[in-house]
C-alpha cells in the first residue's frame, strides 16, 4: 500500500482505501490517501453519514467494530414476502476486532469468530495470518482443540514456518502443521475455505507428546516428527529420507528403541510402516541395548576425556573417525545430489560453527592458542613439534576431511559411481587412504595424519550388505590398522570397534545409564572441545571431578548450541521474507465484514 500511495503521489492521483461489507452497500470507512504512507495498516474513519463504536469481547482484548449509518442495510431476507417488512436493523456488526489509534484512525487487528482455544491459549488465526504475511509467506490459518492447520501458498519451507509460528504464538510445537499448497483453497464466491485449510492436516497429526515411557509402537512416526521437526511424517519415508543425520540419530533410535523394544541395524533408512509393527519391549529391564555406534560414540569421548586428565590411559580417538564415516555414509548420501549437498554443507555448519565459537572464547581466555586455532588452520600452519595449539587436531582433521568428501560427491561421476557400487567405492577410498597411511604417497596433509584412510573404513562398514562383505572389511581393519600407532592396546582398542560395528549391530547397557549414554554419544563433539577449559582447573580437586565436569559441561555446551541454532533459524526466517511466495494482501483488514469467510456451508439470507 506505500508504494502505490507513494506511485500515486508522484504521478499526480490519490490512493483512497475502502472497507466495506455488502450489509452496508460496501462501503463503511476510507483511509485518507495522505494517511496512506504512514498508517498502511488502518481502515481510517467512517464515511461522511455513519459511525462505529467499539464494542468489548468478554475474554478478548480487542473491541468489536459496530457500524450505523443510513446505507446498513434493512435486514435479511428468507423468502420473497421478507422484502415487505421494513427496517430490522439499525447497525451492523461486523465481527472484526478494532483499535482506535491516537490519530482517530480505526484498525482491524482479527476477527471475533477467528479465535481458538490449545494448550490452554487462545489464538488468533488473524494474527497468525499476519505473521506468514510479514515473512512474505501468503497463508490461511484455521484450527479446532487439537491443532493450529496452516495452509501456505508457494514453496515455503513447512518445518521452519511451524517453528516460527510455535514460538510466536507460545503452542508446542506438534500442535502446529503447516502444509505448502500451490494457490489457497477458495469458495466460489473467492473467500478463502477455512473447512477445507483444516482438513490439510494428516488425520493422526504429531500433535502433543505422550508421557516419558509410555511411548508404544503407534508413536513412530511423532517420534521421527519431534525429532527431525518434520509434522509431514508418511508411511513410506525413513529417518535419512526426511533429513535426518548423524547429529540427530541417536535421540530418534534410543526413543524408537524404547518404544519398539527392537530397531533392525538398517532402521534409518526402514520405511516407517515397516517399524510400526514390531512388539514392543518389556518393561522394567535392567540392561538396554543400543545401537553400537551410540555406545561406542559415549565411551570413546569419555575415554578421550579421562585419558587426558590422566584418571586412566586408553585412547580412543582414531575410533571416533571410524564413527564418522560410518554416519556419513548413513546419513549424508541419500537422496539427489544438491540437496543432499546442501544438507551435508549444513551438517559440515553444525560441527565448523560451534568449535569455531569454543576455541574462540579459548583462545580469548588463555594463552594456550592462537588465530590458526580459531581459523582450524593449525594444523596447515601451526608448529611442527606437539604443543597446547594442537589441542583441536581431532576438529581440524575432522573438518578436512568432510570438506574434501564434500566436494568428490559433489562431482556428477562420482556420485554416480557411489550410487552404482557403494561398497566398491567405499572401499576404492580405503585403498587411496592406505597409500598415505604406509607412505607410498605424501600428499601433503597436515599432522598428525593420515586418518582419512580410518573415515573410509567407517564409510566401508555402513555399506556392507552381506557376510562376505563383512569378512572383506573385517579382513582390511585387521591388515591394516596394525602397526600405525605403535601402541598395541592402541591399534586393539580400533580394531575391535571396527569389529563390532561390523558384526553387532547392538551393545548392552545398563537400563539406568541409557539417557546417559545417548546424551554423552550426541555430545561427544562438544565434550570435547570444552574439556580443555574445564579439567585444568579442577584436577586439584580430583580427577573423576575433573572427568565428571567435563562431561557435564559438554552436553550442556551440546544444549545450548541447539538452543542457539532453532533461535538463528527463526530469525533468518523474520529476516528473509523472500522465500516464493506472494505478500498477503493484508488479512482482515480490508476485506469485506459480515458473515466470517469460509463458515458458510449452505447459502446465506441475502441482505434487503
């Protein structure tokens, strides 16, 4: 509305905006067009001849906007002899919700009938309406008890609009379903058919979560929603196929697990009516299985951290790059190559963005860094010999690598060669990796080096299939992992973790310490950037404090970061308003009044 009354300034003609109903021969109010520019959002003052006042709403804290004037119309007519009786109305209500502002102007801020009740809030579809519309999302928005159902027109992103919108309006997150449409439902007379936005959404919506531990095999598909953020869970797709990733593995199968009592090794990638069906676990079991990845992720880091507080001695942190390319290969080569090219860029952002920030603050804090170590160049230029900076090798080495895996699948030819022969290209990186790690290739890499050869042994085992190829791979850890660290318990240490991945897709724990064990293995990125901070200072008192603390402080840098990252997306949403879309054209400020657009399931009495 500002630029054309700004358009129609400069070339001479004004700009008058109506508000109107046809109960009142269309027209109730004009916006003065050198109020235009200033005040878009208003409907202005009455027309000369009729007045509103402004009505309370019990339980709301808008007024109703009433109407009078000599061009409300006489009543409304059921049957030809209606038309005889005369005046039956000396006002109009129109059911729009108004404000007067300080200039005198009246402002349609939603509608009376547009409000509903969940989690104990009343909504304002309006509203809501008119949030999509400052994000340059066209929308309608319509809702009963159970659910806020939001149509969007164009190609808006689903997940990040409901986020949005959860934390606007203050509803859990499941209570809200957004879905993309080309064009909004419409009646014929071309009012927007609410009835028809509501019966988008699925029929069993992820709406509220059940309680801690009574989770069954029919919450499948709400668990795979809450986890991923993804309310348009189908019975064909699997965790990988909705984005799932190695970051967010591990909270979705301790929760499937516990629902289902069993996950098969390939459940990320098992449609999910093949999940529902399985019997669930009994309860009050002492020992938990989990999924060996998980378990080994959670011991290694609490190795890593002990042995440098120097609690015990067994290094585990080469298993941790077996670990990493077992969940690339799980998790970041599904689907087509760009958006699985964006989608690994962004699990490259959640590891690169969060040490960045840590060693940051460490660097600032202590002597023992430098700018290299913020950059995660150190070990490009950093010094040669083993000091404080090569603290972070374990995130430089990590990052190099998923830079350099990147871009190969990014290349058309190998991605279709990973896609015609996973296996064989899998293991065609193992043997480029083996050229560095028996020297017959300096490229140049940085130290301490080479572990790419250990990622593409990980990136092996998610693609074995059968016992032969599980013997190949088993064959390969046991020729070649020997030797290279020259520690035996070392070189064991791997190698078994190797050989339990491939050959056992579940490790016990104890029931209590399963939470536990999934949050360390979730954390175990964060665990270990932060416990170069927190474990000097407290080895005086203990080492097991030491341990403890560290571990503690990991997940809850691990917490924050989540917190941090859902907070960054909703403000690049408000920030970004261009995704495909068209702006609304204002909601219910300047639509007609009288019967609330898309109640209407018979034909109305028309207005006399």
């Amino acid at each position: 509305m500002r630029s054309w009354a700004a358009t129609g300034r400069r070339r001479g003609w004004d700009l008058f905006v109506m508000y109107g109903a046809t109960e009142a021969t269309a027209r109730m109010a004009y916006l003065p067009p050198d109020l235009a520019e200033a005040h878009p959002g208003c409907i202005g003052v009455p027309i000369p001849g009729g007045s509103f006042r402004l009505d309370p709403v019990p339980d709301l804290p808008h007024a109703e906007l009433v109407y009078s004037g000599p061009n409300v119309m006489l009543g409304y007519a059921q049957d030809p002899a209606d038309l005889a009786l005369g005046r039956e109305v000396e006002e109009l209500r129109t059911g729009d919700l108004a404000r007067r502002t300080p200039e005198g102007l009246y402002e349609v801020v939603g509608r009376r009938s547009r409000f509903v009740k969940l989690a104990g809030l009343r909504v304002d579809l309006g509203q809501v309406e008119r949030i999509l519309a400052g994000l340059g999302v066209t929308a309608a928005a319509a809702g009963d008890d159970e659910r806020l159902v939001v149509a969007a027109a164009g190609e808006p992103d689903p997940g990040l609009l409901a986020k949005v919108l959860a934390d606007e309006v203050g509803l859990p997150r499941g209570a809200v379903v957004v879905e993309a449409v080309d064009e909004l439902p419409r009646l014929g007379n071309g009012k927007v058919d609410y009835p028809a936005v509501l019966a988008l959404a699925p029929a069993a919506p992820p709406a509220a979560s059940a309680p801690a531990g009574t989770e069954g095999p029919g919450d499948v598909r709400r668990i795979l929603a809450e986890v991923l953020d993804r309310p348009d869970v189908g019975e064909d797709d699997t965790f990988v196929s909705l984005g799932g990733d190695s970051l967010s593995y591990v909270a979705a199968s301790v929760r499937l697990e516990r629902a289902l009592g069993h996950l098969p090794p390939d459940w990320h990638v098992t449609p999910v009516r093949d999940l529902a069906p399985r019997p669930r676990a009994r309860r009050g079991r002492a020992v938990a299985r989990l999924e060996t990845g998980i378990v080994l992720r959670a011991a290694a880091i609490v190795c890593v951290v002990a042995t440098h507080v120097e609690l015990f001695t067994f290094q585990t942190a080469h298993l941790l790059f077996v670990l990493a390319g077992l969940n690339f290969a799980r998790f970041q080569l599904g689907g087509e190559r760009r958006p699985r090219l964006r989608r690994q860029l962004r699990s490259l952002g959640r590891i690169v963005v969060p040490s960045v920030a840590l060693i940051l603050v460490a660097h600032l804090l202590t002597d023992d860094y430098t700018w290299a170590n913020v950059a995660l160049l150190n070990g490009m230029v950093g010094p040669q010999h083993l000091t404080s900076q090569w603290h972070f090798w374990f995130v430089e080495m990590l990052v190099y690598v998923l830079v350099a895996v990147i871009a190969l699948m990014a290349v058309p030819w190998a991605d279709r060669a990973e896609r015609r022969f996973p296996l064989g290209f899998a293991l065609a990186l193992v043997g480029i990796g083996l050229l560095s790690r028996y020297d017959l290739v300096d490229p140049g890499l940085p130290k301490p080096a080479p572990v790419f050869w250990l990622f593409a042994l990980g990136w092996a085992v998610a693609r074995c299939r059968g016992t032969a190829e599980r013997v190949l791979v088993s064959v390969l850890a046991l020729l070649s992992v020997p030797g290279y660290f020259g520690s035996t318990l070392r070189e064991a240490t791997v190698v078994a973790g190797l050989l339990l991945l491939v050959w056992v897709p579940r490790l016990p724990v104890p029931a209590g310490l399963r939470r536990v064990t999934a949050w360390l293995a979730g954390a175990s990125l964060h665990v270990y950037l932060v416990h170069w901070l927190v474990y000097p200072p407290l080895l005086a008192v203990h080492p097991v404090v030491a341990v403890v603390a560290s571990l503690a402080a990991g997940v809850a840098y691990w917490a924050l970061t989540l917190r941090v990252a859902a907070a960054l997306g909703r403000w690049w949403a408000r920030r970004a308003p261009g995704r495909p879309g068209v702006p609304g054209d204002g909601g219910a400020e300047h639509r007609a009044a009288g019967t609330p657009a898309g109640e209407l399931t018979a034909p109305a009495p028309a207005p006399r």
